[in-house]
C-alpha cells in the first residue's frame, strides 16, 4: 500500500528532475495562487479571474502540436533548459509589475500566456525524457512520485501565498517564485544526454497529424482524453477561490487549493495498491465520477471545514484517475510518438482546467458561486458517464495488453528501420 520510490533509487537523471522541480514547484505554486487573487483585487471580477485561464489556454493550444514535435526530435535538455530560463524571466515581469504604482492587467495575461507557452513546450520533452530514463514497469510508481512532488508544492505553497498575499502584498510572493527557479535550472544543466530514437521524424505537419491519427486509433487513450476533459472542464473550482476566500475570510485563499493537494498527496502516499490494478480505464473513469461527487457537496456546504474536506475528497480522487492515466500513457505509447503524444495529453489534461476554469466565472458572475458549483459537478459526472458509456474498450482496458502492444509497436519500427538502411 505505501509509495514505491524505486525510480529515484534507479535513476540518477530523475532524482535531478523530480527534486529540482519540486524546488521550483514550490514558488510557482505561490504564483498560481496570487495572479487570480491579484486580479481580482484590482478588478473584483471572477469572470477576469476565469479570463487568466482562457489567456493560458490559446497559447497552451498553439504551442503543445510544435512542442511534441520538438521533443521527438531535438535535445530534450536544450528544451527543458530555454523553457526553464523563459517561465523565470516571466516571475520577473510579474514581480516588477506588482512593484509599479499602478500595476496593469494586461501584463497578468501575458505573463500567464507566456508560462502557458513555455509550458507547452517543456512537458513534452519532460515526459518523452523520462519514458527513456525509468524503464516502463516503474510508470506507476512515477507517476505517484510526480504527484507527490506537485502535492508538497501545492499544499504547503498556497498556504503560505495567501498569507503573503495578504499581509505582504503579491510582489513578495513573486520574489520567492523568482529565487526558486534556481533549482530546476541546475536540474536540467546537470540531466545526461538522452538521444532520440533512430530515424527521429524531423519536426513536421505530416508529423503531428501521424500522431494523432495513433492516438485516435487507441481508444483506451481516447478514454483517458474525453473522461479528464468532461471532469475538468465542469466542475474544476479553481477561478472561484479568490470569491470564496471574501466568503470564508481572506486567509483561506490559499487552503483551497491546498486541500485539492492534501487529498492527491495522501492518494500518492498510499498508491502501492495501484500497481496491482491492471483494469485501468475502469479506475479512470470511477476516480473521476468521485471527483464530480465531491465538488457537489463542495458547493453545497456552508463552512469552511466540511468545504475542505470535500475538496481533500476530490482531490484524492483525481489524483487516482492521474496515476492511472499517466500508466496507461507511460506504458503503452512506443517511444518514437511519446513526445507528440505527450503534447496531445497536455491539451486534454489542461484544456478541461482552463476552458472550466473560465466557464465556472462566467457562470458564477452570472448566477452565483453556488449555482457554478453544484451545477458544475452535476454535469461533470453526467458527461463522464456518457463518455465511458461511449467507449466500452476504455473500460475494459487491460494495463498488461498495452504494454505488450507497445514492445510489438517498437519491434516493428526497428524492423523496419533495419530493412531500410539494408536497402541503401
């Protein structure tokens, strides 16, 4: 039951990634929490606030296709390095921003756009790095590492941004950001060189459309797509923190999101059970219908204890749907796509947050942040039912025949490979 850690034991390039990244996580997390609780002090919207995520999303879109593309040929280092440099030089921007007398709005949105862009170029390249460094039998244990990594950032950060945000104002908070940016950097400087698979496709529309004629031809990863898509994007909460927090008291507006993370943390810590569970899809799509679950009785509570524990709830319940999605992602997908697939899950796993995050403001300017709530988790376990109802082999997916799969998938491609430098 408790976590497996054999992937930082095995691999040295991981132990580098997963505590640089848990360093950096730690003051981006705080930025995450104080751009919406900014912006909503300057302009007292929650549709501004759900805006951030539509202004994160279009980028997100545009650059996720050239990001995997990138990623399945060049450097993966190099990558991760300029995306790193980039998102730091954005925590700049923001910190002088805050700092100015009369700090604007538009630079929030092109900060969070930048980070988004970046973003859609790093995670790529992450994911195809660690599918070469962490043999496919760990992918489990890793993704429950990364959740722990995201959780301890996530839990303890916003608690400490609110207070920040607060008392100190939002520069302070950026400041931290800043500074701890220095340890992914020296992460990726210090990661080996992993070349890319023989015969790497160089970058090209002919490419990208290859890979998701693939992902559209497996339907388990089909599943995974449209059932995080449908749970996220109805009844993700996060636009609707900074109102609650005026509700519930200015101090919480970081517990919030710090109960999401405390929830998926201890699903992380006691995920050992997970890789004897080989009927992934099934747990996917139960994991997500609890998630909907709890953000009901997250909306429909009226204090601030029993509104934490359904978010802990829910929180635990996707990070069970996380840890097996990423399995069926990690396991099955042969090495030559992982980049350009990686892209293709980054759209589905953010498009759900950021497009819901923006529909739960409008929703909550228009009606109210109840209404937003309640209503939000009542569609997301409709529409998460119907889409498994929809895709029958999602649900019956067997782990163990998507990995065979994917060792059939690369012995092709290498014997295809070797028949065609024969012939020259």
């Amino acid at each position: 039951m408790l976590l497996d850690i054999s992937p930082l034991r095995t691999s040295r390039d991981y132990r580098l990634l997963f505590f640089g990244q848990l360093i950096s996580f730690f003051g981006s997390m705080m930025t995450f929490i104080v751009v919406p609780w900014q912006m909503y002090q300057l302009t007292g919207s929650s549709a501004m606030v759900g805006y951030i995520y539509l202004a994160e999303f279009v980028p997100m879109v545009c650059l996720a296709f050239v990001g995997g593309a990138l990623a399945d040929y060049f450097d993966k280092r190099k990558l991760l390095r300029i995306s790193e440099m980039g998102q730091g030089a954005g925590s700049l921007i923001l910190l002088i921003n805050a700092l100015s007398p009369q700090p604007q709005v538009w630079i929030l949105f092109v900060c969070v756009a930048l980070h988004a862009g970046l973003a859609a170029v790093q995670r790529p390249a992450f994911e195809a790095f660690i599918q070469k460094v962490v043999p496919p039998e760990m992918m489990t244990a890793v993704m429950a590492l990364n959740s722990i990594r995201w959780s301890l950032g996530a839990i303890i950060s916003p608690a400490i941004a609110g207070i920040i945000a607060v008392s100190l104002g939002p520069a302070a908070a950026y400041a931290i950001d800043l500074v701890t940016f220095a340890g992914t950097i020296y992460a990726v400087y210090a990661i080996s060189a992993v070349a890319p698979p023989e015969n790497a496709e160089k970058p090209s529309f002919q490419g990208i459309k290859r890979a998701w004629k693939y992902a559209f031809s497996r339907k388990e990863l089909l599943g995974t797509y449209f059932v995080d898509i449908a749970a996220m994007f109805f009844a993700m909460p996060q636009a609707l923190y900074p109102a609650l927090a005026v509700y519930y008291g200015a101090q919480y507006v970081g517990f919030f999101p710090a109960a999401i993370a405390l929830g998926a943390l201890v699903a992380s810590l006691t995920s050992g059970w997970t890789r004897n569970i080989h009927r992934h899809g099934l747990f996917v799509t139960v994991a997500a219908l609890l998630w909907g679950v709890a953000i009901i009785f997250f909306g429909l509570v009226d204090s601030i204890i029993p509104a934490l524990f359904f978010l802990f709830a829910a929180g635990f319940f996707d990070m069970v749907s996380g840890i097996f999605r990423g399995a069926i992602w990690n396991q099955t997908i042969p090495n030559y796509l992982r980049g350009r697939l990686a892209s293709i899950e980054m759209m589905s796993y953010l498009t759900g947050p950021m497009l819901g995050s923006a529909k739960m403001g409008i929703v909550a300017e228009v009606f109210s942040v109840k209404i937003a709530l309640v209503s939000g988790g009542i569609l997301c376990v409709a529409s998460v039912a119907g889409a498994a109802l929809l895709l029958p082999k999602f649900l019956t997916y067997d782990g163990r025949d998507g990995v065979k799969q994917k060792e059939i998938e690369e012995a092709e491609r290498a014997e295809m490979s070797r028949l065609s430098e024969a012939e020259f």
